[in-house]
C-alpha cells in the first residue's frame, strides 16, 4: 500500500508543491544581488536565448525568470526529472521531457531527438529556454548538444547562476546544492556566446569549452557574491 501512495501522482504532486513551497521560502528570505555582463538579457523584452547553468546548481533558477515570460526548461524522463518537471510547473515554467546522451543509442532513450527539435521550435517561436550544460551524469563537463541547439536556432546562449551563501551539499552525482533561506541569494548572467549557423566540428568543440569557462566563471562569481560556504 505504501509503495503504490508513493506511486500515485496525487502524492508526487503533494511533494512537488512542498519543493516549491520550499524555494519560494528560500527566496522570499534570502537578500537578492544581482550582476550581468549583459544587463539587457533581463531587461529587454521577451527574447529567445539558451539559459544554461551546472546541474546540482538548478534549485533556485526558476526566480531568475524575468515576471511574465514564457519559458520552458528541458528536464530528463527519469524519475528525478517527473518531480523537477512538476516543481518546476509550480513555479511557472514549462517542460520540454527529453535530455541528451553520451551515445546515440541513449540519446533516443533519452528522447534527445524529440528535446532538440521541441528546443529548436521553441526558440524560433521566440521563446527563451533552459537546460543545464552538463554531459548526463558527468558534473562540470558541458555536453555539445547545447552548442548545437544554438547552431541550428541561431539563438546565442547564455551562462547563468542563482547560488545562495545557506546551503547544504547533497551526495549525489553533481554535489547538489541543496538551497536554504535566510541568506545572501546571487543571480549572475554571463556574456552571450554566439554559435555560427554553419560551425564546423572544430568550431562547435570550441564553443563548447566556451561554454564550459564561462559557466564555471559564472558560479564562481555568484559564490563570491553570495559569501557563505558548503555545509
């Protein structure tokens, strides 16, 4: 009987509205800085980019969604991911249910095909979208599907960072930054980074460890911003 409640979508959605009770809390208490290389990313009108940050650094993302825009997030179809993907309904964003792979046999099972087309689509309806950078289940490494997102979307990427100085760290994979109120909470936007339409191979790695650099610059500005340490 317990397996089958813990199963059943009412109590799925019962613990996503706890999660997002959570960081909202965790929001509304900590003290907001803010720093970008581009300013007008957040202050311009709705435009598509690719906001993209470390996975176990993702909590707290949703409440750099500038108040009335459409976004949607690319989040796996893993169980993990059906609890992210409700969380993240609750506070305001969408999903795409697809990620990316380490071959092309798990990039189907995956449903890394359908997420880059739904992507792509999205982008040229000029929707923004967000996806961490990382290669599935390798931390701090940045796959090259969001670098050719870009290449066929014509859409520049950008790094982000919404880190607070409470935190613990879980004992996962990525070293999840599990986000506690009270504190100091930093959002940082790095610089756009352009993918040509027609990059080659040698061009599309390089812009991937562009994407690598600036993301770990990124949050290691929004740690310096928000002061406070692991826990």
């Amino acid at each position: 009987m317990l397996k089958k409640l813990v199963g059943s979508d009412l109590f799925r959605r019962s613990v996503a509205s706890l999660v997002a009770g959570w960081f909202r809390f965790v929001h509304a208490t900590c003290t907001k800085v803010f720093e970008a290389a581009d300013p007008t990313v957040v202050t311009r009108p709705q435009w598509p980019f690719i906001a993209t940050a470390w996975h176990g650094e993702h909590f707290m993302l949703p409440f750099a969604k500038p108040k009335g825009w459409v976004l949607k997030a690319m989040i796996s179809r893993s169980r993990d991911g059906e609890l992210n993907a409700m969380v993240a309904e609750k506070l305001g964003i969408d999903s795409i249910r697809a990620s990316g792979g380490r071959d092309d046999k798990e990039v189907r099972r995956r449903g890394g095909v359908y997420g880059f087309i739904a992507a792509v689509r999205e982008l040229r309806a000029g929707a923004p979208i967000m996806l961490t950078a990382d290669v599935p289940k390798v931390a701090r490494v940045a796959g090259d599907g969001i670098v050719q997102i870009a290449r066929h979307s014509g859409c520049p990427i950008v790094p982000m960072a919404v880190v607070t100085s409470r935190r613990r760290r879980l004992k996962s994979w990525d070293r999840a930054a599990f986000n506690l109120p009270f504190g100091r909470c930093a959002v940082v936007f790095g610089r756009p980074i352009e993918v040509p339409t027609d990059a080659d191979a040698e061009t599309v790695e390089a812009k991937r460890r562009e994407v690598e650099v600036e993301l770990n610059r990124v949050q290691d500005r929004a740690y310096e911003l928000a002061g406070g340490h692991d826990g």
